[in-house]
C-alpha cells in the first residue's frame, strides 16, 4: 500500500524510500512487531475466557505438561496471521503476484490449522478432525498456489527445480510433476513445523530464523544482478517476497514475548501449520525447494522422527524413541525444556548458515 506513494516522489522526494525493498522489510518488521504486542494481550484474554481450560494436553504425554501448561489457551496463531497480513499489505507491492499467493496459502493453512484448534478445544480432545481430510485440504491449497508459480514463468524453468550447490543442474518434472512435488513440499512444511511446535518457543524461533533466510534468498534471487553475480537462478518478482518474510520475523518476535517459558498462549495449528505452510510456498516460488529441506532441517528431523516410530512400531512392535516427536524424546531422558528449546534453536541457526552457504558454493 505505502509502495504506491513511490508514484507521488516527483512532487515529494521522500516519498522516493518507499521504492526500497530493504526499508520496506525493516517497516514490515516493526509494523508487525508492534500489531502483536498492542493486540496480544486483550487476544489472549479473551481466548483464555472463552476455551476456559485451554489447549488439551495429550494424555500420554509427559506428566509435566499436564501439571504446568494445562490451562493455557491456543490458537495463539490468529495474533500472528493478523499481524503478517496487516504488515504486508501496508508495506508490499500489492501488484505483485507472489505476495498474494503467498498469503492465499498462509492464510488457508492458517483456517484449515484453526478448525482443528476449535474442534480440539470444543470437543477436549487432542485429535482434531479427520487427518486425510485434514491433509487433502492442505494438498489442495498447495496444488492451487504451485500451478499458479508455474504460470508466472515458461517451461522449462518455470517446471523444474535446481539443485544446491550446482549452477547449472535442474530436474525438469513437467508440469503434473512440478505441482505434485510443490505441493508435497508446501504440505509437508506445513506439517513439519506444526509436529515441532511442542515445547514453549521451541518452533517460533526456527521459523524467524527459516523466514530471514529466505528473506535472504527472496532477494538475490529476484535480483537480476545479484542472481548473475552468484550464478543463481533469476526468478523476477520474488525479491518482493522479502518484505513478507520480515513481517513472519516480526510477527513471531512479538509472538515470541508470549510465548517465552512459561508460555501465555500456544499459536497452536492456527499458527504452525499456517507458518510452514508459508514458508514452503516461497521455497516452492523462489525455486529452493530443496534448500528448504536444509534451511528447515530442524523440522524435517521432528517429522521424520515420527514417521520413523510410527513405521518402527506397526512393523516391529518396538519404539526407536521414548516418545515422538524428538523433543519428547529428550525430554523423557531428563532434558530440561529450556536445554533441548536453546540446543534445537542452535541446531536452526547451523542448518540456515549452512543453507545461505548454498548460494556461493557452487
């Protein structure tokens, strides 16, 4: 919205900041920053008043939870998303197609994570409604957002993805294909990040860390001169993207203030799937899908830990980890919660260095 002041710059020369990428992402960062600190609170009251027992808190889970965070509200996501989408319309290009897609999958994910919080609440169970259901709604919206990205560009880059480390290899899927594998990586992001978010701060932090990485990437990607100077990818129009990923970092610092041990609220599937879901679709847009799968290997590693012991345990009858998620895992070994939340943010902030490596290192 303020972008379009950028027209008025002639007659008022000050106006002419607007048309900087980099001072819009700052403005979207303290715009969101400051949307959830002035509506957090009365958010929070009020969802605490009107879940009365809050977030259910599995039963099978460790014992601990029952006793310090029953109680406490969820679907702390709303806080976000609000602040996300006031924060990106104020301050991106609304005539950028990447910026409404990204917020059309950000936001459906968000309804679809918001459902199954209302039913978890409503119902004071921890199972949410049907998780093919569930999960077909998610593939959708995935399938939807990847077949518009491939109608931004031509074939064949606009159905192929590239491969880190290498500037000059790309797998051309086609176009059935190319939607196929966005969608899974979209959905499945969106499912990483909501499997993590298990302990107070524990998946906020990765996904401001994640969100500024790609911010990053967004940037010298859709940046003819930066793309050509590092060999990557030219994918104009998605430098806009940076600005919406400083609204996520943002949004979740002011998050962050209510969700620091002992938390106040849980941003819940509202949150997390709707978070993952953004995140996969700017890797899917920005054609580092499989850089996600590094930048996010945090997530893949929690969602992998699951697959694992549900596998292990159907085949086997025997659990590979006490309890899945991996945090559970180390918790169940006499982890503190702030031990295994700092150590796991460490390992977020290793995985991400070792993603932007990815655009020199070729």
């Amino acid at each position: 919205m303020l972008h379009e002041l950028v027209g008025f710059s002639d007659q008022f020369g000050a106006f002419n900041v607007f048309r900087y990428i980099t001072f819009r992402t700052g403005g979207a960062i303290m715009t969101a920053l400051l949307f959830v600190f002035l509506f957090g609170p009365a958010l929070i009251k009020n969802l605490r008043v009107r879940q009365g027992k809050g977030q259910p808190i599995r039963e099978d889970g460790p014992q601990r939870h029952i006793l310090e965070k029953q109680g406490t509200p969820t679907m702390g996501g709303l806080m976000i998303l609000a602040a996300v989408f006031v924060s990106t319309v104020l301050w991106g290009n609304l005539r950028n197609p990447y910026v409404w897609v990204i917020l059309f999958v950000t936001l459906s994910y968000g309804l679809i994570g918001g459902y199954d919080d209302y039913l978890k609440v409503a119902k004071r169970t921890t199972a949410g409604f049907s998780g093919r259901i569930r999960l077909g709604l998610e593939l959708i919206v995935a399938a939807i957002a990847c077949a518009i990205f491939m109608s931004f560009g031509k074939e064949p880059f606009s159905t192929a993805i590239t491969v880190p480390f290498f500037k000059d290899i790309m797998i051309n899927f086609g176009s059935v294909f190319f939607i196929c594998f966005g969608a899974l990586v979209i959905a499945g992001a969106g499912n990483a990040v909501n499997l993590t978010d298990g302990l107070d701060g524990l998946a906020i932090v990765p996904v401001m860390i994640a969100s500024a990485t790609f911010g990053v990437i967004a940037y010298l990607v859709g940046h003819a001169t930066f793309a050509d100077y590092l060999q990557i990818h030219f994918v104009p129009g998605t430098s806009e993207l940076m600005v919406l990923c400083g609204a996520l970092v943002g949004s979740g610092l002011g998050f962050l203030w209510f969700n620091a041990p002992p938390a106040m609220i849980f941003m819940g599937d509202t949150g997390s799937l709707a978070l993952g879901g953004a995140l996969g679709a700017i890797a899917v847009a920005v054609k580092h899908e499989l850089v996600l799968g590094i930048v996010g290997g945090l997530f893949v590693l929690e969602a992998v830990s699951v697959i694992v012991q549900v596998a292990s345990f159907k085949l086997t009858g025997k659990r590979v980890f006490r309890m899945a998620p991996l945090h559970h895992h180390y918790e169940q070994k006499g982890w503190a919660e702030p031990t295994i939340v700092v150590r796991f943010w460490i390992i977020a902030v290793v995985l991400a260095l070792i993603g932007l490596s990815t655009l020199k290192l070729r």
